[in-house]
C-alpha cells in the first residue's frame, strides 16, 4: 500500500496534542519517498509507552492479530518482522512482546514488498523503526506487567549521551503462566471405510509457564555529520514448561476411557549481535547502509514427559542447537531530479541440528515404536537487488529486480542427504500519483516466496500427543506468490479514507494433509496442494464522533479459490470471507502538566475459512484499556482482553476431529516510569 505525504490519522496509540484524540499519523518520513508503505508515526504519550509493539499493531489497516497473537497482513500469509530495514532473526513473537511503544518512533506496514526487501514473505513485512536518543545525559524508561493469569514482566531501557557517543541498555525478564486456554475435541476414527466409527471426547486445559531473563548493551558513535557506527550484544535464556491436562472420554462403548497429564520442560539461552554502518550523503536521499546480524540457540533442550492414567506413559528428549547470520549492504543513489538509484546485496544464513529420542513402555505400539534419530539442515541464500525510482511531476514509479540462489542441505543418519538448489528472479513494480494533497492512487506488483522451514524436510516422523504424529516432507517445494494492489488515499478534513483491491496467486500452495495410520494415529505433513487465486479489497476509515472521541475501522473482503480434499479426490472451493477490526478511542483533558486519561476499545472478526482438510469457524478478539497518568513521568493502564472460542473441523480419509479452543478472558495491569 503506496505511502502518501499527507497525514493519514488512525486513532490507535499515541496523542497529537493536548486537545486531540489518541491517534498514530502515517505520514512522508524524512528520507527519501518509500512509495511502498504506509506509515504511522508513535507519539511519546503515556498510552503508547504503556503498549507493547503486538498491542500498537492491533487496529491498523490491512493488520489482523489473532487470538493467538499472529500477526496477518491484508488477512493472510506469512508476515516478516523487520527492525530499522533489517529482517529480526530469532524469536520475533517474543522480541514483539518485549519492545514498548517508547522505544518505537514509527511503524511501516509494507503489504507488496518492493526489490530492496527479502523475497520471502508473500503476507508482507512490518518494519518497526526504533527511536533514538536525542537528549544528552541519561534517559529512558521502566516498566512492571502483572495478570491475571499469574505472571509478572519487567522491563527497562537505560540511554546515555555524551557527544558523540550513545549507549544503550535493556534488560528484562517474566516469570509466572504467561497463558492459558481451554480446548474440546471429538475425534471419530473408521480403521476401514466399511467398518464402525470409534467415537470419543477430548476435554483439556493448556498453559504456558516459565522464568526468562534477557540482557543487551548497545554502544553507537558518530563519526561525522552524516556518519555512525553502532555495535550491540546481548543474550539471555530460562526455563519454559507447558502443562497440558487431558480426559479422554468415551462416546462409543468401544472406546476405553484415560486421561492425560503431558508436561514439556524447556531450557534454553541465546546470544545475539549486530555490528552496523550509516552513512547519508551530501545529497538529499543518498545513503549507504551495512550491517551484519547474528543470532544463536547453543543450547536448546526440550524434554516432554506424559502420563496417562492407564498406566502407559512416553518421553521426547529433543535437542536443537541452532545459528542463523545475516550480511545486508544497500546503497541510494540520486541521480538527476527526480531519480533515485537503490542498489544492494544480502547474505543469510541458517544453520540447525536436531536430536530426537521418543521411547515409551506401550507394547501395543499404539505411540509408534521407540526412535532415536537426527538430521543437520542448513538453508543460505545469497541475493542481489536494482531499484529505479523516477517521479514525473505528480507521478512517481519505482520498478525493480531481485535475484536469490539459495542453497539447501538436509541429512540424516541412514538416509539419502536431501539437497536443494535454486535460483529465482523477483520483479517489482510500484507506482504513485498525487492529485492535490487530499487524494493519493497507487499500484504495485510483486512476486515472492515462501520457502520450505527446514523443519518441515525433516525425514523422520515425530510424537505430538497420544493421538497424533507429524511427518517430515523431504519433497515438499517452495510455495510462491503474484501480489497485484490497486489503492486510493482520500483525506477531505479531519476524516481518512482508503481502499485497496488485490489479487494473490499462489503457486504450489503448502496445505496439512491428513491421514491415518495402522495403530489409529493421525499423522500430517504439509504437502503441495496446487494452486489458489484470492482477490478482494480493504476498506479503512477513520474519523472524529465528538470532540476527543474518535473511531476508525477496518474491513477485508476476500474471494478466494482454493484446493480442497474432499476424501474422494481434490477439488477446487470457492469461498467468500472477510475480516474487519475497529477502535474508539477517549482522550481526557491535560490536568496541568499531567497528560489526561485515556481508554480505548478494540475489536477484530474474522468469518469461517476453509483450508484442503480443514474447515475453519468464525473467531473475534476484544479488548479495553484504560490509562492513568500519576504524573508526568509515571503512568498506570489496565487492560482486559477477551477472545472467542475458535472452531474447526478437520475431515480426512477415515478420521475426522471437530475441534475448538478459548484463550481464558486476561486483566493486565502495567505501571510505566520515564525517566
């Protein structure tokens, strides 16, 4: 979605001033146009630095957050998280939780990628670009998150500016049940296609629990003018257990009753860094980026023990080192009036191992026998992009090539080493025109890619639970996409309009497929469907009720036709679904000094979905907050959240699960200090 110069008011984090309404501003940032994104600028307010980045994203456009808490862009597809430019190697749903809005300056939500971008990523990127320190001497903030779920998270960031240096540093950490959730299923299972159903109920509680602490130091100099350097490290580690508590009843008189107690115990530590170069030159727009990334898990050890009640019980022991490193080099050029010149080059590595050991004492072999097993994968992927932007009066284009050979490698003991070489070609396209400063019509294009995790190839089966085991596909493919937008910008006054219509083609489509083994187990892979088209539109719009109290709104509207298996052969479905999400937001009068209260409500829908085997209900999220002001530099929010019970219905050749799960309702309570 083209990014406008006009300011473009979304009522969602932060205040313009002391007599507005809580709002982010998308706007022109100070570098050179970026037609490929919007973006919205978070303002320093007590409400925003009470928010984590996962709570600034819910309710801008064309962004969807789950009752899970992943992250859709335009509805579906896998969105990448980027820092200031650079793709986020490591836990990015952690690293999301961890990162306050006072620590972001601005949000760029990127839905068709231009060439400067990685390939991967056919959902789109969200590019979070952090604040810097301004101010000499110290600076920064302190925060403490309690909830009802029985955690307590803290977080600090500490800056210090003398000249020409800066420093930086953060640390933090949870302990406590950072989740809990409620789940039901009924599980119907025919050994033969003539034979009778085996029917039974499965009634659960899943929690997530743990003590983590994390530690990083940053160190930033300026060389000249136009010039720094930076170099961070950090690391940290802890202790994660999830509890799942299961009764397994009977619905037929041929199914015998048990309950299930599975406890997974996780130990691990990471360290990462970065080194990074700046330099802008005389030019307006020119600038020459570097930076080196790394990211490494040396010691990950899950070991999950489950007991059932009849007497049988099982054991995981995995353990999964891995590194992932990443090399990025872009240069802006500006050429005559008008024309800017991007050239640039990546290099990104991952490296993983794993070691499996499942043993049980079931002589039946209803878990599948003991295994001791292995597999070393390691994906690297160089690339080299070429993007031309040229502005002819209101009309600005910016087509562009990538081109990535990527390099893969999986082998395991006793079994033929899988290898995986490729070259591809990405174009872009993107295209702007202003008519005036209320009204802005864009248009891009892109192909992506999303390429097979290395887990996926792995050639072994693994144990999930009592009844299901996940396969490894060594010859599943990289699945690609065509992304075609049109969008138009309206802004008459104080209201914001926006419409975007798209079409994704995607080829080799990744989908779970089912089955059943001879023990009664299910066991999924992900296999390559086919093909499937979605087209539709977003609608957002955004606009003042009353005198500090505004609302804006969000709508998506898809077509999509997919493959499905209808258990006697595959065809293709075509469905009608949408998304839509909103908020209205209050902001309080200034008590002096003291910025006024503000409360805020939230919403998201999404309708029923169909995916090959899996039939998917409707869900909806819904949360409200309220934030205090104690002073100037010292603020209280309280937040409740409530989500839906999600549903779906999986039918497969002689199985079939009707499923569904709630997120328990979540009060937070969260004091924030600046310093």
């Amino acid at each position: 979605m083209p990014l406008t110069d006009l300011p473009i008011t979304v009522p969602v984090v932060a205040a313009q001033d002391a007599t507005d309404v809580i709002e982010v501003v998308g706007k022109r940032t100070e570098e050179t146009l970026k037609i490929d994104r919007r973006t919205y600028q978070v303002r320093e307010t007590p409400n925003s630095a009470q928010k984590n980045a996962v709570q600034l994203l819910r309710g801008l456009p064309a962004v969807t957050i789950t009752p899970d808490d992943r992250i859709l862009v335009l509805g579906s597809g896998l969105t990448r998280i980027y820092v200031d430019g650079r793709p986020y190697i490591g836990d990015a749903s952690q690293y999301l939780r961890t990162v306050h809005g006072s620590d972001i300056e601005r949000i760029e939500v990127i839905t068709n990628p231009s060439a400067q971008f990685s390939s991967e990523g056919a959902g789109g990127i969200i590019n979070l670009v952090l604040r810097k320190s301004r101010v000499e001497g110290l600076s920064g903030n302190a925060s403490l998150e309690e909830s009802s779920y029985g955690y307590a998270l803290g977080d600090t960031t500490l800056n210090y500016k003398a000249g020409d240096w800066t420093y930086q540093l953060k640390g933090g950490g949870n302990v406590g049940t950072m989740l809990r959730r409620s789940y039901r299923k009924e599980r119907s299972v025919g050994m033969q296609d003539d034979s009778p159903l085996t029917v039974n109920r499965e009634t659960g509680l899943h929690t997530y629990a743990g003590t983590v602490g994390r530690l990083s130091g940053k160190a930033s100099y300026k060389l000249g003018a136009r010039t720094s350097v930076s170099a961070q490290l950090g690391g940290g580690g802890g202790h994660d257990i999830v509890t799942d508590k299961v009764d397994y009843v009977a619905v037929t008189p041929d199914f015998t009753p048990f309950s299930e107690r599975r406890r997974l115990s996780s130990i691990g530590s990471y360290v990462t860094g970065e080194l990074s170069f700046d330099h802008k030159g005389k030019k307006e727009g020119e600038a020459l980026n570097a930076a080196v990334q790394f990211y490494t898990n040396p010691n990950v050890h899950d070991v999950t023990n489950s007991r059932l009640s009849d007497g049988r019980h099982y054991t995981l022991d995995v353990r999964k080192p891995s590194t992932s490193i990443d090399v990025q080099i872009d240069w802006k050029h500006p050429m005559v009036a008008g024309q800017l010149l991007s050239l640039g080059s990546a290099w990104h590595v991952d490296d993983t191992t794993q070691i499996y050991r499942f043993t049980s004492n079931d002589s039946d072999g209803l878990f599948g026998s003991d295994i001791n097993d292995a597999y070393d994968a390691r994906s690297a992927t160089l690339s080299a992009y070429a993007s031309f932007q040229q502005t002819f009066g209101a009309l600005t284009v910016a087509p562009g090539l990538r081109g990535e050979a990527n390099r893969r490698q999986i082998s395991s003991p006793g079994v033929a080493t899988v290898q995986i070489s490729r070259g591809s070609l990405f174009p872009s396209f993107h295209a702007s025109y202003r008519v005036g400063k209320k009204l802005h019509f864009g248009t891009s294009f892109s192909k992506r890619i999303d390429r097979v995790p290395l887990e996926y190839l792995r050639p072994y089966g693994t144990v999930e639970d009592a009844y299901t085991l996940f396969e490894g596909n060594p010859r599943l493919k990289d699945q690609s996409t065509n992304a075609y937008e049109a969008s138009v910008q309206f802004r008459p006054g104080k209201i914001e309009l926006g419409a975007t219509a798209y079409l994704r083609e995607t080829s080799r489509l990744w989908s779970k497929s089912y089955s059943l083994n001879a023990t009664g187990t299910s066991v999924y892979s992900y296999v390559n469907a086919g093909k499937s088209w979605s087209n539709g539109a977003q609608f957002d719009l955004a606009f003042p009720i009353v005198p500090r109290l505004k609302a804006s709104a969000s709508a998506n509207l898809f077509n999509e036709r997919t493959p499905v298996d209808m258990t006697d052969g595959q065809n293709m479905q075509r469905t009608f679904r949408y998304t839509a999400n909103g908020t209205f937001e209050w902001n309080g009068k200034d008590r002096g000094s003291v910025p006024g209260d503000v409360a805020q409500l939230q919403w998201s829908y999404n309708s029923p979905s169909r995916e090959y085997q899996i039939r998917k209900g409707s869900w909806f999220d819904f949360s409200a907050s309220y934030t205090h002001s104690l002073d100037r530099t010292l603020s209280l929010s309280g937040t409740f959240r409530y989500s839906g019970r999600t549903n779906q219905r999986l039918i497969a050749p002689l199985v079939e699960e009707i499923s569904s799960r709630r997120r328990e309702p979540e009060v937070q309570i969260k004091l924030q200090k600046t310093l």
